[in-house]
C-alpha cells in the first residue's frame, strides 16, 4: 500500500484524563494504516501496553513510544525529508489539501494537538489541516484524514501475524483464533 | 443534502468510564451531518448539556437526548418505516455495503454499541456494518460510516445560526464572533 510512512504523534497526553482516548486514537491510527505513533506529555505506560496488546493479537507491527520533546521530533522529522501536517480546527479544510498531502514522497508526521496546542506547532506544521471547522474528535479527525490519504485502501488492509481475525458477517460474530504457529 | 434523516443511537452508556467518549461521539455525528442523537444505559445531563453548547455557539439543531428502553426506541424506528444500521466490527465491510445502505430512502438509526452489545442488537438491525474488522474507536468508526454515507459532502456543511465561525487559514487561527442578531 506505501513507501512513504505515516506516524501520529499526539502532543500533551495527561494519563488521568485522556487515557481511553489517547488508546483509541493509537488504535484507529493503527487500523487506518498508519504506521506508529508517538506522544508527549505525561508518560503513561498503560498506553504502549494497550496498543501493544491489540498488536500482538491483531496483526502488523504499529508501535507507540514516548517522546520527551516534541518539538524536538518534528525538527528532526523534518530534518530527515519529512513533511508534518497538523490537524487543527483551524487550517485548511482537508478536502482542499488532501491531494497536494497524498502527491508527498517524505515520510509524514501527523500532528494531534491536546487542548491547549502551543502556537508554534502551527509555524512548525508543513500542513495546518481541518477535518471541518467544527469542533468534534481528535478521534475522527484522524480517521477522515487517513481514509482521504490512503483513499480507502486502508479500509482493506489484511495485518500481517495475526492471531485473531474476524470474518464478516451479516448477524452475529465469526472469530478465528490462530495459534502461534498460525495454524487455526 | 438531505431529505432523508440520520440519527445515532449509543447504548449503554456509562457516565463514569465514557463521559468524553460519548461526548465526542455526538460532537462528531454532528459535525458530519447527523441530525441528531439518542443514548441508553445510565442518565447523564452532562452530556446533553456538552452538546447543547456546541449546537448553541457553533449552529444547526443537533440535540441528544436520553432513551430508556433502547429495543423499543429501535423498534419504533422500524415501525416508522427506517432502517437501522449497527456498527461493529464483526459486520459487513462498509465498503461493500455503503452503496445499498446510501439508496435507503426511509430516515437511519446508527446504532453504537458499549463494550458489551446484546446479541439481539444484531439481529433487530437492518444492517451490521463493520469499519475495518479491527479494534479501534467507535468515534472512528461513526466519522468513516458517515463520511461514506454523505460522500465527503459532509465536509462542507454550513450551520445555520452559528455564532462562532472559523476561517480557514494555512497557519494561525481566524474565528468570527457573532452577537445574537448574526452581526458581526
């Protein structure tokens, strides 16, 4: 599906308030094809260890880690030929600049601020992108973005070493759970 | 853009363990063009109260309110000539059933379940649509369903009586304030 590699990385993560959404915007990262995330803020090992967990058991290799200075990583990110797009209420509406964002051949960064986002990252951003200029969730945010980057693609992604995978169907649940070796 | 309407029915919820959660749910079926919302499980003011003041600064009519008996409320709908739509990620891929579910002329109840959904959810549904048959967020899940169902039109909506409006801008925030009259 890429060469070029997708991260997220989610600024000021603060254990007490944002842990189910901090873990749920790593999970949807890593079922919309991105390829990892990073975050700063407080550092709050039952993240990695949640999404860690869904890893082992549903496949690919998407992995969280903590940065202790995040603007720091998006100079380096940069440095390196990355390009850093911000999701923001506030920038250009997505469907505006998705495809001058899908033509890039670096590696992206994807920026999703806490509630206070300090004004730098808007000068350090390539990319101040809105997902609507209405206030909702980093959490759809994030998946609208990745769905018009990998022009839904993404939505069929088969994850590699998985161990539990579910077959579709109209009503009702249908789990094969694989043992190491693969074998069902 | 539509004449068909679009609601969201969110079982179960906890105030304790899903106050920002069910929150950011509605914030986003609101935001991408639903027209309004509906949840189970234990009463919490807080919630209607959050949205409530999202629709009251940013416009439209989005409101949410409390259901008792969830089956009933999904019977009645379907009593009334609508169909009922329930994400989960054991249903049929979005993508392959989207193009049906966009045809449905009656209005749409998109059902969303808590952590632990009862079985008879997916057999009184019309439809179980799953949103990559991975774990990831029900709020990712609801802004790709809908993203599909309005075809990116939802993007570009305006909302009628805002008194907050933001101006797109490639770097830096722009917001309008409007007073009561809709002067600036």
């Amino acid at each position: 599906m890429k060469g070029r590699r997708v991260f997220i990385l989610r600024l000021d993560h603060r254990p007490k308030r944002d842990k189910r959404a901090t873990t749920h915007l790593f999970l949807a990262a890593r079922a919309l094809g991105a390829d990892g995330g990073f975050y700063s803020g407080e550092k709050d090992e039952k993240i990695q260890k949640s999404v860690e967990k869904v890893t082992e058991a549903w496949g690919g290799d998407f992995k969280v880690s903590y940065v202790t200075d995040w603007k720091r990583k998006i100079m380096e990110w940069k440095a390196e030929g990355g390009e850093v797009v911000h999701l923001t209420m506030y920038g250009l509406p997505l469907q505006h600049v998705i495809g001058r964002i899908r033509s890039i051949q670096g590696d992206l960064l994807v920026v999703v601020g806490g509630p206070k986002v300090s004004g730098s990252v808007y000068k350090l951003a390539d990319w101040n992108v809105s997902v609507t200029s209405q206030p909702h969730s980093e959490i759809s945010a994030l998946a609208l973005f990745l769905h018009e980057l990998f022009e839904g693609r993404e939505l069929s992604i088969s994850f590699k070493d998985a161990r539990i995978i579910i077959v579709p169907q109209k009503r009702g649940k249908k789990v094969l759970r694989l043992d190491l070796q693969g074998r069902e």
